[in-house]
C-alpha cells in the first residue's frame, strides 16, 4: 500500500496540471460531440448515431493521454520499456495504444451505463432540435396567413430509430472493412488518413454493442415473459413466506453479489485498460485458446483453398487480436497475486467513496441558495469540480498499482531466476564433483597397473616363507 501511495503523490504532484488539461479536454470534447451528434440525428437517426461515437472517443483520447503522460513517473514500467524521446515514435505509440484500447473500452463503458447516459443525451438534444425546427416551421406558417399543418421538413423517423437493419448493418461493415484496410496498407497510405481509421474503428464497435444490447434487451425480455420465470418468482414468495429467514438470506446473498460485483468490478476493470495502454511490455504469459473446437477451426481453415484460407486467418487476427492485449493484462493482474489486487481495490473504493463526501461537503459550504435562480443556474459548474478534483486522482492510482503489479511481478520472476540459477549452479558443481571422483578413480587405476608392469612377480605368501 505505501509503495503505490508513494508513487500516487510522486506522479500528481509532478504531473496534475497536464493530467487536469486533458481531462478538461476530453470533457469538452464530449459535450460537443453529443451536441452535433444530436442536432444532426433530429434529421436523420442513423447519421447521429455515426457521429455519437465521436463523443466517446473524445473521452478515451484523453484517458489515454492521461495515462501516457503520467508513464515516466512509473519506475518498474520504465525499467522494462522506457519512453522514447522520438516525437515521431512516441505519436506513433500513441495511435498504436489508441487503436487498441478501443474495443475493451467502449465495451466497459457500455457494461457501465455511460454509452446509455450518451445516447439519452443524444436524444433530448435531438428532439429539441427537431422540436424547435417544427415550432420555427408552424410560427411562419402562421406569419404567413398559411394555415398550418402537420407537414414538415423532418423526417418521419425517430431519433432513437436503429436496429438490426440493412443501414446499421452496412455501417459495420464498411467501417470494418476501411479499418481492415488502413492496418494491410496504412504503410502506403498518408498519415492524416490513422485519424480515420481509428474513427472507424470506434464506429463498428459502438454500432455493434448497439446491436448487441438491443439483442441481449429483446432476449431478456423474452425470457422474462416465459411461464417458467413466472413459477420461478412464485416459488420464491412462497418460500419468503413459508421461511423467512431463508428469504432474508436470499435478499442478503442478493444485495452482496450486486455491491460486490461494483466494487471489485470496475477498479479491475480500468487496472486492465492500463495494462492495455501500456502496451505488451510486461512478462507475462500469452493467453492460449486450445479446446479442441478452436484447433478443429484452425485445421478446417487450413484445409480450404489458399485464397479463402488467408482471408479467413487475417479476418480471425483483426477479431481475436483485438482481445489479446486485454487477456494479457487480466494475466498480470492474476499473478500479482490477491494482497496487490486488495490493496488496490480497497484504495480505488476511497476515490470513489470521496465524490459523494466531496460533493456533500460543497452543499455544506455553499450554504442554503434558491433553487431557481441559483442552483438551477449553476449545478453543473459547481459540481465539476468534483471530478476536476477526483479524477486525476482516480487515473494516477491506477497507473500506480498498475506498476506496482509490474514491480511484484518483475521481482517474482527475478526470485524464480535466482532459484533456477541456483539450482542449476549446484546441479553443476555436482557433476563437477563427480567428474573429479571419477577422474581420481581413473589415476589410481592406473598407477594400479603400472605397478603391476614394473614389478609382475607375485608377491610371497606366508606359507611359503614358513617353508623356507
């Protein structure tokens, strides 16, 4: 704990005013790109929700900033990979590392809630557009003398219209498609052109966990709606009401695993974003798939002819590669082993638990104003300070425990170097000492017979000297 509290002041102190730019940054990024997203879904849905990805990436494009810029200050993370002085190389890290951390952070931010909160932004800025846009249309009809009508510019759609449909569809695939493209010929293409891909990227797994959500939503809700569910809850009640106490442990095991579940959860998850951002410079083991389904895949992609068989294979690459920085960073975390992780979790939880005492202390201090023209007015830009404060905190733990799971790791790996070191030292002092005994054995064998050679005649018994 005192090591990543130490390297927590350390690097905030060093860095928070860059870390506070940034964040900044990203938050106003994020307005702005939910405003345009919104005004141009009032006209067409689909084409707001291809912009609403912006928002998002706004936000992780500061995230990842925030991370890098705090990397020099992590000593274990620079003994294994330092930070190049190359500008070239370090922007050429920087896409790399956003280009990457793409897929599992739009994925916990959708696990999260926050790509819902968006998407409701999304939706009252949008039908206040479109609201405005119809009033305009019906005031100047009425200046006019026309009489007014229902008629309007807008389209019939609604600006939450998106589903499993040939546009949403054809979204994902191009996308895919242009982001498959920038990684087999970005070599020869202009560099301006990596700001697209990494937009098209955002764009087909912010479209898929669309899909994905409105698919796990109508599933749920089709389970929920079976007789079987209907039995399941009535059985529960019964037993409530027969057994108490087993409906309050049911109720207590119920309310442990949802606080549980927040608590552990999200920390880990951000401690594997870091490991994602910072890249594969780490010792740990690769993550294997080999159940048998995945080999017989392999070997029936193999047999098919050349052409289909590479595509397959790069098509596979572009989809788990995508994974594999995230498993390795889940490897690391599981070999710091549980104090590291606890500690962590335990510090993490006090960040948090520190927005609402900071939140409640501004109330506190403010005093009692009127709720109209005062709160109303200025709720949002008070409470920013909240995160303005917190968040450089939160962002500077994790990269802390992120490299202090690197130190614990590096010197497991260096004790287990000593130990094989040593045994293999004593293995070989061995041989040498059996090499010398075996060596020893020979020269005396040797001067064995060389005795016998000089002097062959036998030497005299006893019975024959009493003869004598």
């Amino acid at each position: 704990m005192l090591t990543i509290l130490a390297t927590t002041g350390r690097v905030l102190l060093r860095h928070w005013p860059s870390l506070l730019a940034w964040f900044a940054a990203g938050t106003l990024g994020h307005y702005l790109a939910i405003q345009l997203a919104g005004y141009v879904g009032a006209w067409s849905s689909t084409w707001g929700f291809v912009l609403l990805p912006l928002a998002i990436l706004f936000k992780l494009i500061s995230f990842v900033a925030m991370f890098l810029v705090v990397r020099d200050g992590l000593h274990n993370l620079q003994a294994i990979a330092p930070l190049s002085e190359n500008a070239a190389e370090r922007r050429k890290t920087f896409l790399a590392t956003l280009l990457v951390s793409i897929l599992p952070f739009f994925a916990i931010y959708a696990a999260w809630g926050f790509l819902q909160d968006d998407v409701t932004d999304y939706a009252t800025q949008a039908l206040e557009v479109r609201t405005g846009v119809a009033w305009t249309q019906l005031a100047e009809q009425i200046e006019s003398g026309e009489t007014a009508t229902e008629a309007s510019a807008l389209p019939a759609d609604a600006v939450l219209q998106l589903g499993f449909n040939v546009a949403s569809v054809s979204v994902i695939v191009v996308a895919f498609a242009g982001r498959w493209a920038w990684k087999r010929y970005g070599a020869r293409l202009p560099k301006v052109l990596s700001l697209v891909a990494v937009y098209l990227e955002a764009v087909w797994v912010c479209f898929s966990l669309f899909l994905i959500s409105d698919g796990i939503a109508a599933v749920t809700s089709w389970v929920d709606g079976r007789a079987a569910m209907v039995w399941i809850g009535d059985i529960r009640e019964w037993v409530g009401s027969q057994l108490t106490p087993v409906a309050w442990i049911w109720d207590g095991v119920e309310w442990l695993l949802g606080e549980a579940g927040g608590i552990l959860l999200q920390p880990l998850a951000w401690l594997a974003i870091a490991g994602v951002i910072y890249g594969q410079a780490i010792v740990a083991e690769n993550v294997r798939l080999r159940h048998r389904f995945f080999k017989r895949t392999r070997q029936r992609v193999e047999s098919l002819p050349g052409p289909v068989s590479r595509w397959l294979s790069e098509f596979g690459e572009q989809f788990i590669g995508r994974f594999r920085p995230l498993g390795k960073a889940i490897v690391l975390m599981w070999r710091a082993g549980p104090v590291m992780i606890a500690t962590y979790v335990f510090l993490y939880t006090v960040v948090i638990a520190a927005d609402a005492l900071l939140s409640l202390a501004i109330t506190r201090v403010l005093g009692p104003n009127d709720l109209e023209s005062f709160w109303q007015v200025a709720d949002s830009l008070i409470f920013l300070l909240v995160p303005m404060i917190l968040e450089p905190i939160r962002f500077v733990l994790v990269a802390a425990s992120y490299d202090a799971t690197l130190g614990a790791l590096r010197k497991q790996v260096a004790e287990e170097t000593q130990v094989t070191e040593e045994t293999q030292v004593a293995a070989e002092a061995q041989v040498a000492a059996e090499a010398q005994v075996a060596a020893e054995a020979q020269v005396a064998e040797k001067t064995r017979v060389a005795a016998e050679v000089v002097d062959p005649s036998p030497a005299p018994t006893t019975q024959g000297s009493i003869e004598n």
